[in-house]
C-alpha cells in the first residue's frame, strides 16, 4: 500500500524532475532514513540481502535509504548521482516465492548499482531474471508476498518498471506518471522481456498479442483506462495532471498529505515514511524526508550529498528496536494538534533554500553544502522540539 508519483522537467515549474512517495507500511513497523557510503568491494564477496545472497559489485555507490528496520532492502531513496526509486506491492496471476530478492532488496540494490535510472533498472531487471522476487514481506509474517512495480527517476528521465514474477515490462514516462498498488502499463509498454507476449498467450491471459495488454493481461480483471478519482491511484494522477507546469517540491508534499483519497494513509496501515526529491540538473538534487510516521504531522527534512554531517542512521537491517530512535518517539507522540507549527517550520527551512537556489544569489557548491547541513540538523532540531514541548 503506497503511492508514487513523479513529474518530470516539462511539467513542474522550474524545469527540474520532481519525484515523491510515501511508504505505507504496518502502522508500528519503524522506518529509518539510514546511509550507506560509497564502498570498495574484493573480488568474489557475496551480498547478504534480507533472505539470499548475491554476488557484490567492486564499488558500491553512496545510498540515502528510507527503510523498514529490519531487511537489507528498502522502500524509497536515492544515490549521490541523484537516481531516486519508489516501490509498490501488486498482485498478479504468476506465482509467488517463498524465497528470492524483495522488492525492496532489488530497489537499493538498484540505487548501489546504477548512476542513472535506466542503469538502474537494468541492474534490477538482471537481478529479477536471474534471482527472482519472493519472501515474506513484513517482520515475522513469511505469508505477505507480492510482486513490484517501481518508478526510477533521475533528473533527466524516469521509467515505470512493473513486474510479475521474473516477468517485467517498462515505460519511459513522457511528463507525470504516478503508480499504486496495481500493475498500470497498458498495452505492450515501451520495452519488455523477451517473450512475455507469448508467455501470456501459453498462460491464457490473452488470446494473441493483439489482445496483449500486460495490466489487464497479468492482472486477470478488466482494468478501466481511467482509475476511479476517488482511488489513491486515480487521485495521484488528477493531482498531477492538474498542476503540470506548477508543480513544486512543496506541491508535491500537499499531494503525499492529501487525505481525501487516502494518499496520506491512517489507521493499520499507515503512510510510515515520506520522501520528495527535487532533481535538480544544474545544482545537486535536494531530498526531503520525514523519517516519521505519517507526512500530515511530520517535517520533511531537507539532504544533500555527500551526507556527511547531516542526522542519518548507519543502514540495516537491524536486529531490534531501539525505543530511542525519533521514529519510535514521534509515533508514541503525534504531534497532531500542532500541524501549523509543524508547518511553519518546514516552510521556514523551504524558504531558506529556495532564497539559495535563486539565480540572482550566488553561492558556491561547497557553501551550499555547508548551509543545506545546517538546515537539516536545523530542521531535526525543531522536529525534537516539537516532540518536547
């Protein structure tokens, strides 16, 4: 249960890509924004993911990770090339495995691996074929299992990955794309595995490739065109397609608060993480996260790399929980009766950066990226202060 929308630089208001998700998880499971550094890998060291392990790379890249505490894998981050992914849960008619890559693991192993989006995805579409995707998908439930789709964005394109099984389909976005928790590619998509087509015949999910058309084909149902404007997916993609040529960072948080869809999710399953990431070309890409439970009372916190001396966790997974991390602090709290300060505060800090940013106020790389540390711990700051008073 999540939702992930993207915009790309012909639809938002300052030609940059801009990329968003929240993660909607089990209400109490805790999600960290952890950091892997850049690392030098011997030859031949195997890679333990959360249930197998695969061959490791020589270098691995630097990661910024929103990620359940306790598997190797992760629901949304980014790369210090500025790649960013989001994953959804969907169901299919291929079978589910007991054991394999999680979604998750095939996300970050596609942000370790990739310095641009379709890397990315072809580093995930080769783990896919050869490893597959299974396991449980929850701590201590082996019986949640599901297949994947992914958007992966980086400033200058995006693609829609969507999969069944070790079977997968894509689609190059072409201005906003949003996904949820249905397979969404209509018709042929714009690249797919090699013989998918025919397996959908052999399977009879269509009667030829005329008929194939891999939503309505792998899901087993008829799929409407147009998704109900009620239903998160239908919501996400009204939001977007209403505001092309407006679209903002800013925006793009109202859109992951919005409640009226349920995008902004309450109740056992909670939106327990937010990212936004603003893609940037010509300056480093800012991303923004919560590191808390639901984004309608949380601050998103500003980042750029390298991380370094900005608030993150070393990446899981880990092996219990700490009562002591902010997550675990803000979920016994909720600070629900103080939204317009929480607000304030993040359009404080939104301000600040968007005073640098502007190009009529010059300011060098490493002088920003000494003011974006100070605005992060500055906004964790406050963030504690709000739990405390």
């Amino acid at each position: 249960m999540c939702d992930t929308l993207v915009a790309l630089g012909n639809s938002t208001i300052d030609g940059s890509g801009i990329f968003g998700k929240n993660s909607d998880r089990p209400w109490d499971e805790v999600q960290l924004i952890t950091y892997s550094p850049k690392l030098k890998i011997s030859k031949g060291e195997e890679l333990k993911c959360t249930y197998i392990s695969v061959p490791q790379v020589n270098e691995t890249y630097a990661v910024l990770l929103s990620q359940p505490w306790w598997m190797w894998g992760a629901e949304m981050g980014t790369n210090e090339y500025g790649v960013v992914i989001g994953n959804e849960a969907v169901h299919t008619l291929e079978p589910i495995r007991n054991i394999g890559l999680l979604g998750m693991d095939l996300l970050r192993l596609g942000l370790e691996r990739g310095k641009t989006a379709r890397d990315a995805m072809e580093v995930i579409i080769e783990l896919l074929e050869t490893y597959g995707q299974g396991g449980g998908c929850a701590y201590n439930d082996p019986g949640w299992i599901y297949h994947n789709s992914y958007i992966i964005a980086d400033p200058n394109e995006a693609y829609v990955l969507e999969t069944a099984d070790k079977w997968w389909i894509a689609e190059k976005v072409k201005n906003v794309r949003s996904i949820s928790n249905s397979i969404s590619i209509r018709g042929q998509g714009d690249i797919r595995r090699s013989g998918i087509i025919q397996h959908a015949i052999e399977k009879n999910y269509c009667k030829d490739d005329k008929e194939f058309d891999f939503a309505q084909s792998f899901s087993g149902s008829t799929i409407s065109s147009i998704p109900s404007p009620y239903s998160r997916e239908g919501k996400a993609t009204n939001l977007l397609n209403e505001n092309i040529g407006k679209i903002t960072p800013k925006l793009m948080m109202e859109f992951l608060r919005d409640h009226q869809a349920g995008i902004c999710m309450h109740g056992g399953f909670e939106s327990t993480g937010s990212q936004v990431s603003h893609l940037l070309k010509e300056k480093k890409p800012i991303h923004w996260f919560t590191g808390t439970t639901l984004p309608c009372i949380s601050i998103y916190k500003p980042y750029v790399f390298p991380i370094e001396g900005q608030k993150f966790y070393d990446s899981g997974p880990y092996s219990t929980i700490d009562t002591d991390w902010f997550w675990c602090k803000h979920t016994a709290r909720k600070p629900v009766n103080r939204k317009i300060e929480l607000r304030n505060i993040e359009n404080s800090i939104s301000s600040k950066i968007e005073y640098m940013l502007n190009q009529e106020y010059q300011i060098s790389e490493d002088k920003f990226i000494s003011e974006m540390r100070k605005l992060n711990i500055e906004a964790w700051n406050k963030s504690y202060e709000m739990l405390n008073h």
